[in-house]
C-alpha cells in the first residue's frame, strides 16, 4: 500500500519523538513510559505493553505499560510460548491477532478486558531484539475498522489488514530502536534476581522494581528531588549515600567517607559542604598522599618567616584559609602519626599553632575526611591513632563501589560521552549493545573513573559516532567480562570483530552492500564474500 504524505509526516514525526526521548532522558524507565505516552498521542492506541525476558526466571514480565493500572501491570507474566506474547518471545515473529475476543490464545492475564471493550479491537505483538536473541515484546491494543450499515464490508477488511502491516511495521522500528535501552533493564532485573536470591531466598520480591512499587517509586521521587547536582545515579545504593548527607549536611559533624579508589568520595565531600550553612564559605580539598611530611605540615597549618630554610615570609595554612568553611582531608590514612597527633587537637579543641610559631590560632572549620584503606586494620598495624580514628568516625558515609550500583552505567556513561564530545569535538550518539553488555559484566575495579577512561578513550577512537565493543579497552575484552569462551583462538576474536563491524555498516547504510563496502574500504567481491562467510542476511537491513 502506497502511504499518504500526510501519514508519512505523522510517522515521521512519532519517530522523531520516540528518537528525542531516548537521546534526552537518562532514566530508563522513564524513557520507556514516555515511549508508550508518545504512540498513544500519535496512533489510536488503547493500551500498550513492554514486557522483558528474565533469562534467570524464564519468566516474561511486563515492564512499562500505558492503559493499565499498577495492579493490572504486576499481574502480567507469561513463561516463552504461553498466550501471544509468549509466543512472540518464543518464536521472534510478529503477531497479529484481528479481534480480540475470537482469539482463544489471548489470555487476557492482566484481567484488564473486564473493563475494556474487547469486541472492537485487534491486537499486534513484535519481538524485541538484541542482535538475534529476543529480549521481550512491544504490543499495542486499537481499534479495528467497523461497518455498521454493512457496506463496503471487503474495502473494510483490506483497509484493515493493510493498516495493521503498517502498524507491525511501525512498531518493529520502534522495537529496534528501545532494544538497547531494554537490554539494560534486563540485564539490571536479572541482577537484582540474584541478589534476592543470595540475600533472602525465602522473601523474594525480584521484580518489585518494574512493577513500580511504593518503595520503589519513593525512591525514585527521592533521587529526583534530591540528589545531589554533582552526582550522578538513581541505584538504590546511590539513594542510601544521598539520604546520609541530606542528614548530616546541615549539622556541623565530622564526616568520615569510606570506599574504593574511583567511587566519587570528593564528590560526596563536595555535596555535604554544599548543602550545609556553610555553603558560602570556603570549601577546601587537601591531599594528604600527594607530598611528604615536611610539606604537609607547612601546607596544613601554615608557617612563619624564618621557621625553616626557604620560609622567607608568613604563610596562611588550609585550616586558616577554610575558617568558617570546610576542609576536605582525602587519603586520610597516609598521614604520619606526628601529624595525626596535631589533627587530633584541631578536631578537639579547634586550635593550633603555624609551623615555627607560637601563637595559638583558632578556627572554625568543619573537617570531612576520606580513605580507602581499612583504618581499623591499620589500627591494628599502629600506623593510624585509634584516638583520632574514633574522632573522625562520628558520622561514617561507605560510597559503594560501581559493580554495586550497575543500574547508574548507562546513565553514567551517556554523561560522560557528552563530557567528552564537547571536549573533543566529536559528535558520538549512541553506544551499541555489545559495548553496553561488556559495561554491565565487567567488575570495574577503577569504579567511575575507570568508566569516564573508557568512554574517553572510545570517544576519540569511533569514527562513526558509534561506540562499539572493539573500542574498549582490553581489559574489558576478557572472556569474564565479555562472556566469550576462553577458548577462542585470535582467528575467533578477529571474526567476531569484523562481524560486528559489517553489521553495524548494514545498519547504517539500510542493507546497501556497495555503501558498507565503501565506509569499511573493501570492494563489491569481497564485502560479498565476507557476508557469505558469516551468513549476514543483508537484506533484513533494508526499510
């Protein structure tokens, strides 16, 4: 059927839209809502349904809905091959159910046609994919075409059948373009269903966080409103961080932060001092690892002229330059225990004298202190004082390292790519799904800024504003965090790189072979010979 311009402009238009929501919107679910809220505008849509494969469960759950309501939505499971959409999961083909009410595998599992007229309407399910693998379903409830003066009734069901390919041809295009983002929540729900079931085997609520239960969305209501501006996450372990300094930023407590290197403590510090009344105050970073002893006295608390050779003139310390502010001690625990003696007395009686000086000086200041190494155990070893230790302990923030708060990666990631477009003039627009799966089983021992490397890095190689696996380090080319088999000879490793890269070119050219030859420098013959030597359907590829 020939489409009319008018309804081109409108599928266009509804594209566009779909394409805005997921360029502009970090949080995946809201992403997927805002995709059911934007068909719903643009098509006589009656209810729409994203469900999501959990490949631990085998069990298809419905993920984001428009037209349903939460009790209806929580409702809605299905194991591969059950009802239509377990069909569709199971076999990766469309389908097409004309009336709803003739159709004896609609299994209405939702309960939701007890208040909706199914009489009229006709149903349509498209796979969701992943390179090949059927990852869950996009399916859409409308209105099919009446005569009620029985006329014209074999016009009708032409008109019908030909709206309804288009309508499957609409929503496989925008199955394909959300499948990355519901990768994600795949990926994320399979890793919340195995923590439920290590932490708690016999209460197991694995799939509360798509249902969008009341501690979940208080939750998400609670990052949104007040998450830090210089933090990024909206994980669980990220929200414990957010709510502990909410509750310590307006007290004038000492703040002791815990974690790994890479995890953001300095951001965390950053947020306290910042949410506090001392807001407009100075607010003071000192690295406790970054000079020796001699120097960190002089930097910490200041000199006099003449105290040792070079001091040829009085000099003001951070604890002066952060009276009435904050001072941020990070790598806490390399100081020297002579040191220590002296931050104790600070802590305690908010005062001390410059290096070489006699007067006793008083400030006011607020000191947050970081470390990544287990205090108590170097307690133990005598290289930190226990008196001091018990001082800067009042109130402890751990910031969980990134292998903890996995649901924060893409929305990390897309931050960072923005970061590093702007600062090197490239115009990257999306990550392709290999990469985003090597993100999610890697373990991150650098944490965030092991991330920010490697977007950095991909940034500046990709060259089709793509990010793809190959551009990635080789630390997360393993086969623990790319799932590869250890085996696999260089030959498989080069083979699989070079399929990649040829489908993505098919992709990008719409399945014209001779422009993928041309952007990856080979000709006619041999493009051909390598799509036959790994059986890529080019044609798939077309509109």
């Amino acid at each position: 059927m020939r489409i009319p311009v008018s309804e081109k402009t409108k599928t266009l238009s509804l594209l566009a839209e779909v394409s805005r929501a997921l360029n502009y919107t970090k949080d995946i679910n809201k992403v997927l809502r805002d995709i059911l809220s934007i068909m719903s505008e643009h098509t006589n849509m009656i209810r729409g349904v994203i469900t999501i494969l959990n490949r631990g469960t085998n069990e298809i759950v419905i993920n984001e809905s428009f037209g349903l309501t939460e009790e209806e939505q929580a409702r809605g499971r299905y194991m591969p091959g059950e009802g239509i959409i377990g069909n569709v999961v199971k076999t990766g083909r469309s389908r097409i159910v004309p009336r709803i009410d003739e159709e004896p595998q609609f299994l209405d599992r939702t309960g939701s046609r007890n208040r909706i007229d199914t009489e009229h309407l006709c149903f349509v399910c498209v796979p969701i994919k992943a390179d090949n693998e059927v990852i869950g379903t996009l399916s859409t409830d409308r209105p099919v075409f009446t005569d009620d003066n029985h006329t014209g009734k074999t016009s009708n069901q032409m008109q019908e059948k030909e709206s309804v390919e288009e309508l499957v041809d609409l929503l496989s295009i925008i199955a394909a373009m959300i499948s990355q983002a519901v990768r994600i929540k795949q990926l994320d729900q399979e890793e919340r269903q195995g923590e439920t079931q290590n932490n708690s085997p016999d209460k197991q609520e694995p799939f509360s966080f798509y249902r969008g239960d009341v501690h979940e969305s208080d939750d998400e209501l609670y990052s949104a409103q007040h998450r830090p501006a210089n933090i990024i996450g909206s994980s669980k372990a990220m929200i414990a961080v957010f709510r502990m300094i909410d509750k310590i930023a307006p007290t004038n407590a000492t703040a002791l932060i815990l974690g790994e290197s890479g995890v953001g403590k300095e951001l965390v510090a950053s947020a306290i001092h910042y949410k506090s009344h001392r807001a407009e105050k100075p607010f003071i970073k000192f690295n406790c690892a970054a000079l020796p002893e001699s120097i960190i006295e002089s930097e910490l608390f200041g000199h006099e002229k003449g105290s040792f050779t070079g001091a040829t003139a009085n000099r003001r310390g951070r604890f002066e330059l952060a009276d009435g502010g904050t001072i941020f001690l990070d790598e806490i625990g390399e100081l020297t225990l002579p040191v220590q003696a002296k931050l104790l007395r600070i802590l305690q009686e908010k005062e001390f004298e410059r290096v070489g000086g006699s007067k006793t000086l008083k400030t006011d200041i607020r000191v947050i202190a970081a470390t990544n190494r287990d205090l108590e155990e170097e307690i133990e070893k005598g290289k930190f004082r226990e008196d001091l230790y018990y001082r800067l302990n009042i109130f402890p923030i751990t910031v969980p390292p990134l292998r903890e708060r996995k649901a924060d990666i893409l929305v990390l990631s897309d931050y960072f790519v923005e970061k590093y477009n702007a600062l090197n003039f490239k115009g990257v627009r999306r990550i392709s799904t290999r990469a985003i799966d090597m993100f999610m089983r890697y373990h991150w021992p650098g944490n965030v800024r092991e991330l920010e490397n490697c977007i950095e890095r991909a940034v500046i190689l990709s060259e089709d504003n793509v990010i793809h696996g190959y551009h990635l380090p080789p630390t997360l080319q393993t086969a623990e965090s790319s799932g590869t088999p250890a085996s696999g000879s260089l030959q498989q490793r080069l083979d699989a790189i070079e399929h990649e890269m040829i489908i993505e070119a098919l992709k990008r050219t719409k399945g014209n072979m001779a422009k993928a030859a041309m952007q990856l420098g080979l000709t006619e013959r041999v493009m051909g010979l390598r799509v036959k030597k790994f059986g890529i359907d080019y044609k798939k590829y077309r509109p």
